[in-house]
C-alpha cells in the first residue's frame, strides 16, 4: 500500500510548507507515531481522492473555514483506503468521517460505497463529484452516503457543515438501531416468555385435568369395592374380599404416590427441597429397586441391574434416589414393548458415581428433548400410555439437590437412555 498523507491541523494555527512535508507520507507503524500524526479529540478525516490538487484545495478549505483541530489522511486508491481503516481500527483510533472521490483509478461510481460500507457501517460517507447530478445524489444517500458535494460548488463552511452533519446523523442513525435492537430484543424475550407462561398455565391447566382424573379413578376403585364390601359382605367367599381389599389398598397407594409427587414440585419450586445423606449400601439399594420393579412389572420386562467399578463409602439421601431410580426405571418399564429389556448400571468412578438406564422403547421426538425435564410436559407420542407429566421433573429436581446432571439420548423406534452422575 502507498503510504497515505497525513496532515494534522489545528483550530487558529496555520501550518507552512515544511511542517507538511515532515508529515507526508509516514507508515503506520505502532499507536504511538499515530497519535503523533493524529492528535487526540481531533476529529479524523479520511480523503480518498486520486488528484493531489484538489487533495490540498480541500485541506485548505477546512484550514480556511477554521474547522476544529483536524486530522485528515490522503490515499488515492479505494483498496488503499480500506487497508487504512482496517489499520486505524486495529490500533484503535478509528476514522470519523470519510470524503469519497466517485472517479477512482480501481472503482468507479457508486460502487466504492459498497465495501466502504462493508468495512466500516458505522462510519459516514461524503461523497465527492464534478457531476451535479440530483438522481446520482439520491441514489447515493438511499445506498448510504450521507451527503452528496459538488467539488466547484464547494467552499469552506460548505465542506465543513458537511462533514459536522454528516457526523452527527451517522451517530443518531447508529444509536437509534442500536436502540431499535435493544427494544427488538426486549421484546422477543418478553414474547418468548409470555409464549413460556401461556405454555405453563396450559400445562397446569392439563395437570389439574390429568390429576382429577387420575384421583377419580382410584377413588372410583375405593368406593366400589368399599361398597361391595358392605353390602355384600356374607355373600362374598374369602378370595373375593381379599381381591377387593387388595384393590383398595393399591388404589390408595396410588393417590398417595400422586400426592408425593405434587408435593415434591411444589417444595423444589419453593426451594425448600433438601438432600439429606446418610450412610447408604449403594450397590444394595439399587438391587433392591430393581427386584421390586421386576415384581410390579409382572415379569413382563426383563431388568438386567450390572456394575463396574469399586465404589467408594459416601452418603447419600436414600428418598432422592429412589424418586430418580423408580421414576426412570418406571418410565423405561412403561414405553416399552412386552419383553423388552432395560438396563440399569451403576459405573464407580473417582469423584462420581454414573448410573445408566437404556430402554428399547419408542424414543423421543428431537424437537421435545429440550422441555423434556420442564413440569407437565409430555411427549406428544406417548398415545394413551397414562402419566402425569411429573416424573421427569422430580427426576431433575431430585438430581440437582444431589449437586450432580443428568442427560439423556434417545433415536425414535429404538430406545432411550438416561445417564445421571452424582457426585460422592
């Protein structure tokens, strides 16, 4: 690249021939011979401008029209000046302002607005012609110039109005987008949170359904077989008592099981959910879970518990973990085929202990894994399999009070697995 010229001017001070020399044609080199050449608070000017004569006319005119303390740069070429600016950004003392010959040995026209523009959108455009011509002027200011000047028609405070106004409206056009964006931004983030809030009271709404329902069919259970009972109760032979009890106390089981769950929620929601730990046979407990499981399952699925590792002696709180096992367990139970098989683990590792709990069930949709874990949401390919929307949730809360994470892979039609590490 030429070097540019550089001349710096100050308000009421008049510069001679030699004090110009010395100052054309010095490289930029570093910040500090910059801020030599281009005073701080001055504004800075940059001329692109292939004849040298009318270069130095327009220097003095802003010498003549007594502009504030200035510094202007001189390149001839459009490519030389885009290195300029890159440069002067680089070292952080940018340009404010540019004058734009249109007749330049490498761009003609309008077309040197374009990667001007590129380079540098915050930075205002003057364009400079010898044609006095109103469409190339509007055109000019719709693709970005802020002003259009006629080299014979201008003076001194013609030039320098310019460049003040051609200053201040790029300011005000960049700090209203950038107050544009500000409100643009606020407002999707107060639409995505309205469109959260809607999608949460429609889900509260579906709970309050789901668990009227879900408590009306135990109820149903207990008043019928209750009923029977009464008024039956020497017409029925032994077995069929015991049936209906047995029903009965499942059926509270369940309402019992379904008020836990709301009332774990509502204790994470508020913050009062705590982890407990004890001293705990880890490798036992999950033994354990898995047998029951295997018995209400009816041996329809088959659970294959493994481990690996040696596991260190820690605490853990016994009712967070059965809530996360039983609850992912249940779930890998509950969306898969008859006969399938799920898999637990228990991997020990240095500082934590990793569990993995794979199904070869239907899978989740991609698009619904993010909002898996949220309260009341459900696939929407569960069909008419029952849940309240709450398990994950727990399963989340559950795992957070534990200090540990918890993620999941899942491929449709082929199964899903949870992988939940929790610290010692």
């Amino acid at each position: 690249m030429v070097s540019p010229t550089r001349y710096c001017i100050k308000k009421n001070q008049e510069s001679n021939e030699d004090s110009l020399s010395k100052e054309k044609s010095r490289p930029i080199s570093s910040q500090k011979k910059y801020s030599k050449v281009m005073p701080e608070g001055s504004v800075k000017i940059l001329l692109i401008e292939d004849n040298l004569a009318e270069a130095r006319l327009l220097q003095e005119f802003l010498k003549e029209a007594q502009f504030r303390q200035f510094s202007l740069v001189h390149v001839k070429r459009l490519r030389d000046a885009l290195q300029e600016i890159a440069q002067a950004r680089a070292i952080s003392i940018p340009y404010d302002v540019i004058l734009l010959d249109l007749t330049l040995p490498d761009s003609q026209g309008l077309a040197s607005l374009g990667p001007l523009m590129k380079q540098a959108p915050s930075l205002p455009i003057v364009v400079l012609t010898n044609t006095n011509d109103d469409e190339l002027a509007i055109e000019a200011v719709r693709q970005g110039a802020q002003d259009y000047l006629v080299k014979r028609q201008v003076k001194g405070k013609m030039l320098v109005r310019s460049l003040r106004y051609a200053i201040e409206r790029k300011h005000a056009a960049v700090a209203l987008r950038q107050e544009n964006q500000a409100l643009e931004s606020q407002v999707q983030e107060q639409t995505a949170e309205l469109v959260r809030a809607k999608e949460v009271n429609q889900r509260k709404a579906e709970f309050v359904s789901m668990l009227s329902h879900d408590f009306r069919n135990p109820l149903n259970t207990i008043l019928l077989c209750s009923g029977l009972l009464q008024d039956k109760e020497e017409q029925l032979p032994k077995e069929k008592k015991l049936v209906h009890l047995r029903l009965i106390r499942s059926a509270i089981k369940n309402m019992a099981q379904l008020l836990d769950e709301v009332s774990l929620i509502s204790k994470a929601d508020s913050g009062k959910l705590l982890c407990q730990p004890t001293r705990l046979d880890l490798k036992r407990f999950c033994h354990q879970l898995v047998e029951e499981l295997q018995i209400s399952s009816k041996n329809k699925h088959q659970l294959v518990f493994t481990t690996q590792g040696e596991l260190r002696e820690a605490l853990w709180d016994e009712r967070l973990l059965r809530h996360i096992f039983s609850n992912l367990l249940t779930n890998a139970i509950k969306y898969s085929p008859t006969g399938g098989t799920v898999l637990f683990e228990l991997i020990a590792q240095t500082e934590c202990v990793i569990f993995r709990i794979q199904d070869q069930g239907m899978g989740i949709p991609p698009e619904e894994q993010p909002q898996l874990f949220e309260p009341f949401h459900r696939a929407s390919n569960v069909g008419t399999i029952p849940g309240s929307g709450l398990g994950l949730a727990i399963v989340k809360e559950c795992v957070d009070a534990h200090g540990g994470d918890i993620s999941l892979k899942s491929q449709l039609g082929e199964g899903t697995t949870f992988t939940v590490s929790l610290p010692y």
